[in-house]
C-alpha cells in the first residue's frame, strides 16, 4: 500500500498541459475499440465464409465428382518476379469425355509453386499430353484439374484470419480494464510469449535428438544452436524485457496524471504545478514542472547516458539546470522537429510538432511562480 503524501494536493494549484489530455484519451480509446470491433467481425466473417466456400467447393467434387484422363490441347504460362524467386502459373485448357460418351472442354489454373496435381503434366504442360481431371457427374460441363492440394494455402489463410479475429477481439477486451490491469496483463503476455519461444526451441532439440539420423550428425545440432544465438535470442530478450518492464512501471500508469501525486516516491511539491503529459505505446511520459520550489521532475522519460540508454522511473533537477536544444531530424518522410531537455546525468526528448510542447517549453524557459494563467485544483 502506498504511504502517505508528502504534499497537501488539496492546497496545490495543478494545470494539464495539454488540457484535454484526459479526455482526448478516452476518446481514442474508444474510437480503437470501435476499429477493434470492426476489423475483428471483419475478419470473422471473412475467413468463415472463405473457409466454407473453399471447403463446399471440395465437398461438391468429393461426393459429386468423377476422375477421368483428359488431353492438353492449349495452355498459356504466365511469369512473376519476387524476392523470393519467380512464380508460373499455367492457365490449361483440355479435352475429356464423360460417361454419355460425349468429348467436353474445360480449362483451368494450376500454380505450380504450391499445387500437387496428380499427374505432372499441369508442371510441364505440353500439347497433347494426358492430364487427370475430374467433373461433376450431375453437371458434365463443369470440369477442373485434379489438384490435391488446390485449396490448402486459402484455408490456411481463412483459419489465420478467423484467428486474428479472435487475437483482435481479446485485445479489445483486454483494453476495457483499468489501465494499471491492462499493462499488468499485456506484461505477462510478452514474458510468457518469450519463454514460449525458448519453449519451442527445447522441443525442437528434444525432437532432433529422437530421430536417429540427427542423433549420428552433430552439425545439425550447431546450426540450429548457431540459429537460435544469433536469431531467435534477440526476440526472446525483447519480449521478455518488454513484458518485465510493463509489469514494473504498471504502478505509475493512470488514467489522469494528476492521480500521480498520490505516489510514495513524490517529492514534496510547491503551491503550484505545471503537468506535462503525453502517451507512447500505452506509456505514460510525465514531466511535473514546480513553479515555486523551480524544479523539475521527470517519470518514465528521462533517459541516463550510458552504452546501454535507459528511462528512468523518476528524475528530478533544478530548472537552472535544465538545457534546452531544439533540433531537427530527418527521416524518410521529411524532418521532424525536436527539442531536448539536457540534464548533467541524460536528456529527455520530445516533438514539438506534438500537442502541448510548446507552450510548455515556454514555461520551462520563464517558470514564473505565480503566472496569470489559469489553473485547476487537483
């Protein structure tokens, strides 16, 4: 449980820079909730009606379908260039004769970097060649190459969206806690999502270690160990200490800033009191400017200095201190300006096309104590 505040915050006038900070934040939420919803249902009812299409159309020639051997009398070829390589597909058209006796045309698409037709003809087509086919017995005219696999890779990708429905859809209701409780669980999902990987990877060398061949051949255990050093740890690092980190700062997360002077580590506060605040990612950047003691307190936004750089969970100067730099960087979609707040031990950087910087900027610049400007009572 949290001590006691230090400062009276009945007696200490508080301003929110930007002032609507709390109620833009509701409106946000509930605007990504609504996108939430939407693309979820989209995406259900996308992959549902997706996976019963492809499915019935198998179903139609499972039960309604005749095999028989045709002759390639046409095709065209058509090439496409990626990163990982070309992609033909050959559009076939064939002759074949059904049970009345009677010579019928069909044409079909057959890709051949994912289809297995079940003669290799569709692969390599050439005029005259023999290819298996099958139509519909109660509708001769309806015709398409035999092809095991045809519909494998678009029932993968419905289950995947139908899945992502369902991700999406726990997102959404995840996000309707209180935001303490919503970084709590979104830091234990990341940590568990790093130890399912180094979970994955163990069962992976206890299956190789099962199989008699891999068993004889120590190299494959190196590459799948060099593998995992060099590309899987990086992720395991991140997820965990992304998890680890949102568990640690859940604690200073609030819905409305002023909520943080309820804090133990606070330090005692003056009569008046500037509060900066902005979120990133689900964090919260808070920075207290005190008009009468002219000082500054910095939570989750102060990086130290170091080979390694890191956000401290408080940071707290004198105003004197404080440099201001106003800088620009250049991204890909055009310069960016900044303005960092220099301190002997980090520097904390903020984007002045952000709402709010500049006019807080200017009272870092002049923290008059008792300003004409307007204020609320926290």
């Amino acid at each position: 449980m949290e001590p006691p505040l230090k400062s009276n915050a009945a007696s200490i006038a508080i301003e929110l820079i930007p002032p609507d900070f709390v109620q833009r934040n509701k409106e946000n939420r509930r605007a990504l909730s609504q996108k939430l919803v939407i693309l979820s249902v989209s995406l259900l009812v996308g992959g549902l009606v997706a996976y019963g299409w492809f499915f019935a159309e198998d179903r139609r020639y499972s039960i309604d379908g005749v095999k028989t051997t045709g002759i390639i009398t046409s095709y065209q070829s058509q090439t496409t260039s990626s990163k990982g390589g070309t992609r033909t597909t050959h559009t076939i058209s064939y002759n074949y004769a059904a049970d009345e006796g009677t010579t019928l045309t069909g044409s079909d698409a057959v890709k051949c970097w994912r289809h297995l037709p079940a003669t290799g003809s569709p692969l390599n087509p050439k005029s005259g060649q023999p290819i298996e086919v099958e139509y519909l017995r109660s509708n001769p005219n309806t015709s398409r190459i035999n092809i095991r696999n045809r519909f494998d890779t678009e029932y993968e990708l419905a289950i995947n969206a139908i899945v992502a429905s369902i991700v999406i859809l726990m997102i959404r209701f995840i996000n309707s806690f209180p935001i303490r409780l919503r970084i709590q669980i979104y830091g234990v999902l990341f940590t568990l999502g790093g130890l399912a990987i180094v979970a994955a990877f163990l069962y992976l060398l206890l299956k190789m270690s099962r199989d008699s061949r891999a068993a004889r051949d120590i190299s494959d255990y190196l590459w799948v160990l060099i593998f995992f050093l060099f590309m899987i740890t990086p992720f395991v690092i991140a997820f965990i200490w992304f998890g680890w980190s949102m568990l640690k700062r859940s604690r200073r997360s609030f819905e409305d800033p002023r909520e943080m002077l309820n804090l133990a580590s606070m330090p005692p506060l003056g009569n008046r009191i500037t509060i900066f605040c902005q979120r990133w990612l689900g964090r919260d950047d808070v920075i207290i400017l005190d008009h009468q003691k002219r000082w500054v307190h910095f939570f989750n936004c102060h990086s130290i200095r170091g080979f390694f750089s890191r956000s401290l969970d408080l940071y707290s100067c004198a105003i004197d201190s404080i440099n201001i730099v106003e800088h620009v960087m250049s991204t890909k979609n055009g310069e960016v300006p900044q303005v960092h707040l220099i301190s002997k031990d980090g520097r904390t950087i903020l984007g002045l096309n952000k709402p709010g910087v500049n006019e807080f900027i200017e009272l870092l610049r002049t923290p008059a104590e008792n300003p004409a400007v307007s204020s609320t009572r926290g």
